[in-house]
C-alpha cells in the first residue's frame, strides 16, 4: 500500500481537496480529506490521445514543410524515414519517447501505428518492461489486428477502409481515422464509416459537428501539430460543445510528446478553460479506448502523476488546476504512478 499527501485534484471536476490518495495493488482504494502539511499536487496520470511514435527517429525533420510534404502517405518525408530506419533503431528511439512520456506523467499514449504487422509489433517491443501503455491502432490489411489494439486509418481520402472497420467492429476493438486535417472533403466520408475516434477535425464545420454529436463520436485534437504544419486551428470550443474531445501531442517529429506543453498550448490559445483542457488530457483520453484511468476516485487504477508543489516553478499558486495546465513542466514532477 501506498500513501500520497498534499492536494489532490479529486474526480471529474478536479476539485483540488487538501488529504491523501491510497493505492493498493494497482487501484486507488480511498480518498481521504485530511489536514496535511505536504506540498504535493496530485493529478491523474495523462493520457496522450494521439501519438505518430515511430517519427522518432526524425525529430524536426520536417518543421517547414507543408502537411503533403511532411506526412501525407505514402513518399512524405516521414514515410521514406521511416522506410530507411532498421527495426533496431525504430524500436529503439519509439522506446526512448515511451520513456520520456513516462518520466513526465503520461500513462498511456494512443499510437498510429505504420507498417502494419510488424510495425504494431516493433512498438509492442518498444513498450516492454516500461509502465506506460501504449494502445496500437495498427494500419495496412485487417489481419494487424491479431497483434494491435484497434485500426487507425489515414483518411478517407487515402483509401477504402470499409474492410478494415468491419473488421475492427467484428473484433470488438476500436476504428479510428484522420479527419478534416488539410481541408473538409474527407470529413463526411470518415464520419460514415461511424468510427470511435475522429482525430484532428480542424476544418470541421457546423453539419460535421451535429453528424459527430448525434453519434457521440470523440475527437482528438493536436493543436500544436496543426500550428507547425500550418493547417489551421481546430474550432476546439464547439467541438468541446459537441461531444469529448481528448488531447495529443501527434508527430513525435513535429514536437516532443508532452502533455505539459499540450496542455499550456491549448489553455492559452483557445476558448477553453484548465479544467476542460485538464480533462483533454486525461480522463477524455482514458475514455475513449475504455483505459480505467484519467481520474482520481476509489475504485480507479492508480495512475497519478504527483508534482513538487514546492518547486521553484509552482510555489506561491493560488489555483493548482490553472497550474497544471498552463505552468507545470516535466521537471516539477516527483513521481510517476502507471501501475
């Protein structure tokens, strides 16, 4: 059994309450409001909504350059990177980014898997032995997903992908796809394969919205991504008034996988507020795959991240939520629960 103290930023609403979590056998068995004198932040354990792991091996390769030249399938920068990578260092620098997401509080993290089976089965090696999970939606032919967790597609303008979501709904495993990235044509063709997870949709507009709404689909958006790449800003205001909206770093080549800088991205540069962002980029996430993650109450896994409230950084906040999001950093984070 372990014991946290200091202020816990208790269920859906992250009410920051003064006591201590207890975690027993991998599960938060209480919360206890209690006096306490430690510093401590204590803050579920992000979960990275959309990830691209294997462009870690071509980190700011392609800053500059437009979406078609930077990642569009099948000859952009990062597809002939990833083609002239060996497994090893594929497998080796997709192992140092789950790392790095997990020093940093990140739980777990939904990865666009390339290459099929054995490109899910490269990032299956990359997670071993590390706390972080790592949820593969797997690409090419339906039979990835004897190895993924679920289907990702690239667009529905890329290709037919009605054999691969039928597959995933036989499965019983989640389909998702890319939306509304470079423009709005592939919008409608993807929301008719009814998937369980839209990622981008930053050209989304009000039919798309009410489609999304009327069967509760959840979005993923990567706002610093879209910045890079030049392609806009995703409406995250009326996406958030339409349905869930998880948060994701996306291109590891683009950006560093980091959910605190995610997060003071967002909170900063759209309609939202700490809680909302807060809940992007935990409990929204968790929720879209079915991880029992992203929030604090008895009974939930015991994923927390716990942060120095004490640090040079965070001593003196008057809000810890607002904190969190829009102030915290890697380096205020004491320790790392995933399991």
């Amino acid at each position: 059994m372990e014991q946290f103290e200091g202020t816990v930023l208790l269920g859906e609403s992250f009410e920051p309450v003064r006591g201590r979590v207890v975690v027993e056998d991998g599960r938060i068995e209480a919360v206890e409001r209690t006096e306490t004198t430690a510093t401590d932040i204590i803050v579920p354990a992000f979960v990275n909504a959309h990830t691209h792991l294997g462009d870690s091996v071509a980190k700011e390769a392609a800053v500059g350059l437009s979406l078609e030249e930077a990642v569009a399938p099948p000859d952009s920068l990062k597809h002939r990177r990833l083609r002239e990578a060996d497994r090893e260092e594929l497998v080796t620098a997709m192992r140092r980014s789950l790392r790095l997401m997990e020093r940093a509080g990140t739980a777990a993290c939904l990865d666009f898997r390339e290459f099929g089976v054995e490109g899910a089965r490269m990032l299956r090696d990359a997670e071993h032995g590390l706390e972080i999970d790592a949820f593969i939606f797997g690409s090419g032919d339906e039979s990835v997903l004897d190895v993924a967790d679920g289907f990702g597609a690239s667009g529905a303008n890329d290709d037919d992908f009605t054999i691969q979501r039928g597959a995933a709904r036989e499965a019983g495993v989640p389909f998702a796809i890319h939306a509304g990235e470079p423009d709005a044509t592939d919008i409608d063709p993807a929301i008719d394969l009814d998937p369980e997870l839209l990622v981008h949709m930053v050209h989304a507009e009000g039919r798309h919205l009410d489609r999304v709404a009327d069967r509760s689909i959840p979005i993923a958006v990567c706002p610093r991504a879209n910045n890079v790449l030049g392609v806009g800003k995703a409406p995250i205001r009326e996406l958030l008034d339409h349905t869930t909206v998880a948060l994701g770093t996306d291109n590891v080549m683009l950006n560093s996988p980091s959910m605190f800088r995610e997060m003071a991205y967002t909170a900063k540069h759209f309609d939202v507020t700490a809680r909302e962002v807060l809940r992007m980029a935990t409990t929204a996430g968790a929720e879209t795959v079915g991880f029992d993650c992203g929030v604090i109450e008895p009974g939930k896994r015991g994923a927390l991240t716990v942060l120095d409230g004490d640090s040079d950084n965070l001593a003196g906040t008057d809000d810890p939520v607002r904190a969190v999001v829009r102030r915290a950093t890697p380096q205020d984070v004491k320790r790392v629960v995933c399991r």
